[in-house]
C-alpha cells in the first residue's frame, strides 16, 4: 500500500550524523599524521622495533640500516639483521640474515604496533638448541620491569608491539643441537612459509634439504598453534611430512594431536604415522645415527607425556608396527628377521609381538605378549629394573619353547616348556621326541639359577639344577655350579650316526674322501689356544648317569665332576664301568699361569679316532673309537707348543674299526696297494704304544690288521714337523698265502717316503712268501702292550679262505697284472 513521502529527518538525528562524519575524519587525520610522522622518520621507527623486541622476549634484536617506502603501498627494508642467542648459548646470535623485506600496516601504528605483513627473510641463519639442563634458544620470556634494556635499546615512555602476520623465507641455513638427547643437524631450506601467525592456528608450508646433499629432501605442511601469544595457550598440532632420496619417495609422517606447552615441548599427546620404505635412507639425513637395514616399516603410535615438570618422559597410548625383512638387528649379532608385527590398541592391552627369522643362519618364529605399553617401555628405559610380564613361544631348530612369568624388577621368575620332534644342536648333536621342563629365577641380574630341570628323549632322561653368580667365583669372576643326572644316556645317537667303530659287512664300504691338510711347515703356525677363557669363570659341575652307551659299548655307574678354580680345571674322577674295559681317568689344565700346564693320568679312555686326529692336526686315518692308556704332561699356548713339550707314555688301540686304505698305501707303498685300495678298509685291530719326550714319539710297539693285511714295526715320529723313521713288516695276507716284505718310512706324516728296507744277510732285500698260517696273529700281543695289560674288547676272529692260484698270489703283490 502507497504511504506517500516520507517526513525529512530530524535535525537533532542530523546533527549526531555530522559530529560522527566530523571525529571520524578528526581521527583519520590524526592517525596520518602520526603514522606519517613514523614513516619519515626511519631511524625513530628502527628504535621502536628494538625497544619491543626486547620489552616482549627479552633478547636484543640489532637492525641496520632501516628504508621506509610508502609507494606503491607502506613498506620497509632492512639490512643486517641478528636476533641475540640465549644466555650460555652456542654463539651470539641465535638468527642473523642478510635483509628483511615486509609490508606496514598503518592504523596499528596507532595502537603502538609495528605489524609487518609478508615478511620475506634474505639468507637467514638460524640455530636452534636445547642445553644439557633443559634450557632452549627458542623459549622467550619479557623481561622485568626492573631489568633495565641493554646498550642501544631504547627504553619508550610507551611499550611497543611487534606483531608478525606472514613470513617467506628462501635459501635459509637452519641447524640444531639438541644436548638433552644427542641429536644434532644442518638443513638448507629451499622455502619456508608461514601465514595467518596473528590467527589462532597458523599455517606452515617448508621444503628442505641436509646440508652437503641436495638429493635427500623434506618437505613439511600443517598448522600449529598461535606463534606469538601474550599467554601461554595449548596448540593443536597438525603436520605432514614426505621424504624423497635421489628422486624417489622414500617416506612419510604425520602427526596430529595437542601441545599444552608448546615453549618447553612439554605436555604433548599425538598420534604418529610413518612409513619408510627402506629405514637405511633416513641416514641421508642424519649421518650418524647408523640405523639398521628395516624394510617397508609401517608404525602408528600414539605417544603422550607422562613426565613431571623437571623429567621428560614419553609414554605410549597405543602402537602399531609392522616391518617387512630387517637384515640385521644391532644388538644381537647374526640375527635377522623376514618380518615384525607389534599390537597394542589400548593402554591396557598387553604388546603382542610376532616375527620369523634367523639366527646365526637357523630359521625361528616368535610370537606372544609382554607387559603393557607403559610397562614394556618402563622396563627397556630401566633395562629390566622395572617388572614386565612376559609369555612367548618360540619355534626354532625343529622346537617350540614357551616360556611365561615376569622379568625385571630385581627379581624375575620364568616357567620354561620345551617340545621337539628332532632338535638339533650345536656341535652336531640331536634330540628326538623331546619334552624338557625348567623353572628360572634370577635376582638382580647376578644370581641365576634353573630348578626343577627335567629332560626326556630317545637320546636320554636327565634331570637336574645350575646356578650361575656372576661375581661369586675367584677374584670376582662369574661362577657355575650344578648337578645333571641321566638315567640313562646314549651318546651314540646324541651325535646323531650310528655308533663309531661298526665296520660294514663286506670290510670296504666307502666313504668320503679325505679332504687334503697343509703342509707340515704351515701346521707349525698354530694361533694360540683359548685357554684365558678357563680364567673368566669358576665352575663346580657333578655329571652322573646310571646308564650310557659310548661308540658301541654299554656302561653304567658313570660319573664326572668338574672342577674349575682361577684358571685350573681338573676332571676327577672320570669313570664308568663297562663290560670288558672300564673308563678310568684324571685330566688337569692349569692355565692360572702364563704358560698352561696339562697333565692326564689315563687308566682307560675311549675317545674318537677322528676328534683325536684335528687334537693332533692329523688327516682323519682311523674311523671308530680309540683306547687310550697312559699318563702324559705338556705345556704351551699353542698346539704346535704343546706338542713338542709332550712327555710321558701312551698307548692307543682299536678294533672293529676302519682305516682309509688311500692313507694307509702311501704310507706302505705301492707293494700293498692290493690291500689298501679304497677309501675304507675294516680293521681287526690297531695298536700303538710309545714313550714321548725330547720332542719326539718312540713307538716300541705299532701293530695293525686288516683283514688283508697284517703290519708290525717300530720306530720314532718327531712331534713338532712330525717327520717320520719307521720300520715296518707288512705281511700282505691273500687266502692262506701271505708274503712279507721289511720298509722303513721317511719323509712326514703327511707325505711319507716308503721303500724296502734291507733287512736279510748281507744288507740285503727280501721277500718272503708262505701260508699265512705260519703268520703270527699280531692282535694279541700289540692289544696287551698298547693297553699296557689293561682289559679291553676282543678284536673278532680272523677269517680263513681257501689257498689262491699262483698267479693270484703274484697280481696281488703287484708284480703281474
């Protein structure tokens, strides 16, 4: 509906109007003319900025020459400018740069504000660093109202403000040293920028580079926040990272989460995501961290702050990690991992931890829980003086172990459950359908001990207890102590083959050849023997077991106790009744001193052929268990030391076993190559028994028979180049024929020389050929010398044949073919 004309204003209205249009012109005039007194004046503005850099962080900020440009738009440059460093800091300045270049807001002039809009930094350097005591460049604080400011700063009637809208830094050089935690860097950076810093969550926008390497680049986006507060607030943290290396994504983060004090990088709460492809490329930027070789890491963690105000100390919420192959883990040598999954959701769950790998070239797969996040970390930063409770099952060399209870806290307690079909160990040595039980306790780390130790096998049924201190023994070393008892024990199958000494049914079964040994002068050269370790210890061991089979025989009733005291080991008694022959003996090795003595008194010891041979730096000639009698001392470092210094008397013997046939027809010639042809012949028997001093062997008795041929002799072995004066009978046995021949043997062990010997009237050669029957049997009397009369088994019967041919005879001596 139509109203018609409106009536005119007011006057009263009308003239409010015009006092308003009147002070707001007032004030504008006003405000020009002092902004324009500011700004022709330069040196009066120079002064203002120092005064409130002061008066707001208490550091000195020393500016050059200052311009102010008020076309095309109010701004001003700036040459030389340095921001001071902390008390106690790196250097004098903490910033220094070339120039600075910004826009000038002119009404907050008004209000005493120097705001600078798009602020653009020429060539900056900046040092961030946190001192030892906690103490950081980068925490301000105003000063107090009695601090009086230093030279050159002015002190203004009225406090000023500088506040900062926008920054864009080019080509700047930032390093940091973090003293508290020992980290410390240099980056280049290409850009860094910074907008709304007079807003509540300001943004960043940076890309960089290491110092010296271009190709390992960061760049970094997000918002935190407020910069620059009168009062200390909270931020919220928001940031993206991404890594290149040679121009190739190499990694990413982000973190999201609150600061409550930002200052002090103190009171935080964040979530965390990164994924790294290959670990390694993160030492391209920090050069001396040495990280291990973890492929395509996955982790997602939520780490708060759980310090008090004078102790950092971060603390995980929740974590999520996965990895793919890690080629090596530093702490454990030879480990290697094809994966890791590490889970907790909550702060109450415990970690659950599950890997596969390899140790020392043996795959295992782990898999279980320990403590709680905040426990699992409390224990690592205290190395286990916090307790954590633990539960694993491992699985490796063809076993499951599980092991549960708690670890740390001076005092852990382990319940340990151990299955295998077939475990293999070191040194060759088998298990099967094997189940152990045992309970470990340790106390402060020094005082370990394993109860209620209970094993059972095919190979034995052992049960038992050991306790280790690591300062209990002599002079503070470690010492071992302990009781094992089987009730039964077959050390044939422990070694994983059928029992040493069996020779096969047809008396020539092959084996594998034997590997060639340096010469004699290389043997000579031996790198000293480990015998400190016999120093690093105390020990006092008691072995029993009921029932035992060793390389073929049965015994019972065996025993061993060892005992080792600074330095000194002795074995005594070491014993076991057999049937037949009964192990007998005491071993000695002093080591307290500079020079180890060695010493055995050898009733009756049975050990095999092939571990006595490497003892002796011997090619592997015999195969099958070894009768040893006598009584022997030596000293030395080395073995070539301790064989020369060998003095005493032995005797070795063996039968039912086998001798390599190659070995043994150098060593008698090509004479007897009809019956030392194969890597493996059987053997009736062997004896040797000798008197040792003065750096040789002087064998009064040397006695073998095969089941082809028989061999008696005597002669001496220089037991340091191990060369050779040997006079031998070989008595080459075929059918009911045999033929006999006197050789002596020169050259070395491991090259003998034989040849005819000449033996018969008048100096010389002869060859005798006759029934073996007149042949005397040398079993017996070789058997009964080298055991020096001690009883021993019997070697089997010797065969009979049928009288051969002739030319049977000749072809097997070698003469026709």
């Amino acid at each position: 509906m139509w109203e018609g004309p409106q009536p005119p204003p007011r006057p009263k209205r009308r003239r409010w109007r015009l006092l308003a249009a009147v002070a707001v012109v007032g004030g504008l005039a006003a405000g020009g003319v002092l902004a324009a007194r500011v700004l022709i004046d330069p040196a009066a503005l120079r002064a203002q900025m120092m005064a409130a850099v002061w008066h707001q962080t208490g550091r000195v900020l020393r500016v050059g020459a200052v311009q102010v440009h008020v076309l095309p738009y109010p701004s001003l440059s700036v040459r030389d400018l340095a921001l001071s460093d902390m008390p106690g800091g790196a250097r004098p300045d903490m910033l220094t740069a070339a120039g600075l270049e910004a826009r000038l807001a002119l009404i907050p002039l008004l209000r005493h504000e120097i705001r600078l809009e798009e602020v653009r930094l020429t060539h900056p350097d900046l040092l961030v660093e946190r001192l030892a005591d906690g103490r950081a460049n980068w925490q301000m604080q105003p000063p107090a109202e009695s601090d009086r400011p230093p030279g050159g700063v002015s002190a203004p009637s009225t406090p000023w403000r500088v506040r900062i809208g926008s920054v864009r830094i080019q080509d700047a050089d930032l390093r940091w040293d973090d003293k508290r935690v020992h980290a410390s860097g240099a980056v280049t950076l290409e850009r860094f920028d910074l907008y709304g810093l007079t807003g509540a969550t300001p943004a960043i926008a940076a890309q960089g580079h290491r110092q010296g390497d271009p190709a390992a680049v960061v760049t970094v986006s997000g918002q935190s926040g407020r910069l620059f507060s009168a009062e200390p607030s909270a931020w919220p943290v928001r940031l993206q990272a991404a890594f290149r290396v040679d121009g190739r994504d190499a990694g990413s983060a982000t973190l999201e989460g609150t600061l409550s004090d930002p200052m002090r990088l103190r009171g935080y709460d964040v979530v965390v995501h990164t994924a790294i492809g290959q670990l390694t490329d993160l030492d391209r930027l920090f050069v001396h961290a040495n990280l291990p070789a973890v492929h395509d890491l996955d982790l997602t963690a939520r780490v708060v702050d759980l310090g008090s105000d004078a102790v950092p100390m971060p603390g995980l919420r929740q974590v999520r990690l996965r990895t793919g192959a890690i080629d090596s883990v530093p702490p454990v040598g030879g480990l290697t991992l094809d994966h890791l999954a590490v889970d907790a959701p909550t702060p109450a769950d415990h970690v659950a931890i599950e890997m596969a790998g390899h140790y020392v070239g043996r795959p295992f797969a782990l898999h279980g829980t320990v403590g709680t996040p905040a426990e699992t970390l409390a224990a690592a930063r205290s190395l286990l003086a916090s307790t954590m409770p633990l539960d694993l099952v491992v699985d490796a060399a063809g076993g499951t172990l599980r092991l549960g209870g708690t670890v740390g806290g001076g005092q852990s307690a382990l319940d340990g459950h151990l299955t295998a079909g077939r475990l293999a160990l070191p040194g060759d040595l088998v298990l099967d359908h094997l189940t152990a039980d045992a309970h470990l306790a340790m106390r402060g780390g020094t005082d370990i001990r394993l109860t209620g130790l209970r094993l059972d096998s095919a190979q034995m049924t052992l049960d038992g207890e050991l306790s280790f201190l690591r300062q209990g023994g002599t002079k503070g070393v470690p010492l071992l102590n302990g009781r094992l008892h089987a009730s039964r024990l077959d050390v044939d199958t422990l070694r994983g083959a059928a029992p040493a000494g069996q020779a096969p049914d047809d008396g020539a079964a092959p084996t594998a050849p034997a590997q060639p040994q340096p010469p004699a002068d290389e043997i000579e050269a031996d790198a000293p023997l480990p015998f400190e370790r016999l120093r690093r210890m105390d020990g006092d061991l008691d072995l029993t077991a009921d029932q035992m089979r060793l390389y073929g025989e049965d015994y019972h009733a065996a025993e061993a106790h060892f005992v080792l005291r600074g330095g000194h080991l002795t074995i005594d008694p070491l014993h076991a009744d057999g049937v037949g022959r009964s192990l007998d003996a005491m071993l000695s090795i002093d080591a307290s001193g500079a020079v180890p003595r060695l010493s055995a008194d050898v009733r009756t010891l049975v050990l095999p052929a092939d571990w006595v041979a490497r003892a002796f730096d011997l090619s592997p000639m015999l195969r099958g268990s070894l009768q040893l009698v006598g009584s022997v001392q030596t000293q030395g470092n080395d073995r070539a030391a301790l064989r020369e210094q060998l003095g005493g008397h032995l005797g070795l013997s063996m039968v039912k076993g086998q001798v390599d046939g190659n070995m043994l027809g150098r060593l008698l010639g090509p004479d007897a190559s009809a019956a030392t042809r194969g890597t493996s012949v059987a053997l009736r028997c062997l004896g040797l028994h000798m008197t040792l001093g003065d750096g040789r062997a002087a064998l009064d008795t040397i006695g073998l028979q095969t089941y082809r041929l028989a061999v008696t002799g005597h002669g001496t072995i220089g037991l340091a180049r191990q060369d050779l004066d040997l006079h031998l009978l070989p008595q080459l046995l075929i059918g009911g024929t045999g033929a006999t021949m006197p050789i002596m043997v020169g050259g070395t062990i491991l090259a003998p020389q034989p040849r005819p010997e000449p033996a018969g009237p008048g100096h010389r050669f002869m060859l005798s050929i006759g029934p073996s029957a007149g042949i005397a049997d040398p079993c017996p009397d070789t058997l009964k010398a080298a055991r020096e009369e001690r009883p021993g088994p019997a070697p089997d019967a010797a065969p009979r044949s049928k009288a051969p041919k002739v030319m049977d005879v000749l072809r097997g001596l070698g003469l026709f073919r």
